[in-house]
C-alpha cells in the first residue's frame, strides 16, 4: 500500500476529494474558445452559476501579501463571459458577476445574464476572454446541490 501512495504522491495526482475541484485543468486564452464538455451541463434552478478557478496564477502579477486585491485587479469584472448551448440550439448567456476564494484557490463567477429554462441541458460551452488564464477548472453550481464537470478544451 505504501508504494502505491508514494507514487502517486510523486506523480502530483490527487484523487477527487472534499474540495469539489475534480475537473480537468485547461488554460483560457484571450479571445473565443470552445470548450467541449464530457457531461452536459443542466440548469435545474434559478441562480446556476459557473465557477473558473485559477490554479496557475503566476502570470497574472499577484503578490504574497494581497492576494484577493491583486486577484480582482488582474482580473476584473467583465474580463470573461460564457455561453452555454444546448442540443436545440438554446443558450444562456453567463457573465463574470462575482469572484470566489476557497481553500487557496481563486475563482471568477459567472452567472446567468438571463433566465434559462429550468431543466435545459448544456452541451457547448463557448469562453470570450479578455486575459489569459493558466490551470483553469470548472466547477457548475445551482442552487439544489454542486456538480463537478470534467472539461477539456476541443480541438
């Protein structure tokens, strides 16, 4: 058991745990991006929101000392926005509204622009940047319960 431990540990894998930060890192860059989920996205309540947690913040000039300040100047509102689109053509539009700080890792929040229809499922999700952003994961709230998606960028 503790060879396999030990190397994991050197591989830097971590197995999902409490965090909620399962999902495939991928880097935003400036300008559209399409992003291709392996699950689709469903909007079940009022106020779903999409989380992009930044894990690789070494090019966005944030120092040691005021990390949340520095954050939210290096990236601030309206830097990003999303669209999600479903199989019949329907989107809901997201917009960066908020930002989220959880256990060290820094996060934008993009919620809905718009009312979607309760139930829709996402299929796309299209990024329009303004900055480029390193080791970036995605974790989809509603207001029922959290869902971790695994993304990856398309080709």
């Amino acid at each position: 058991m503790w060879p396999l431990i030990l190397y994991i540990g050197m591989l830097g894998f971590s197995p999902p745990g409490n965090d909620g930060l399962s999902a495939a890192p991928f880097d935003v860059e400036t300008g559209q991006q399409v992003v291709e989920l392996r699950e689709p996205l469903i909007a079940r309540t009022e106020g779903a929101r999409l989380v992009l947690f930044v894990r690789d913040r070494s090019d966005l000039g944030i120092g040691e000392n005021n990390v949340i300040r520095d954050f939210e100047t290096a990236v601030p509102p309206g830097s990003i926005a999303a669209t999600l689109t479903g199989a019949d053509g329907e989107q809901l539009a997201l917009s960066h509204s908020d930002y989220s700080f959880f256990r060290g890792y820094l996060g934008l929040v993009l919620t809905e622009a718009s009312a979607a229809k309760r139930g829709s499922r996402y299929q796309h999700l299209e990024l329009d940047s303004k900055i480029t952003l390193k080791g970036v994961r995605l974790v989809w709230l509603d207001r029922q319960g959290r869902r971790v998606e695994d993304v990856r960028p398309s080709l």
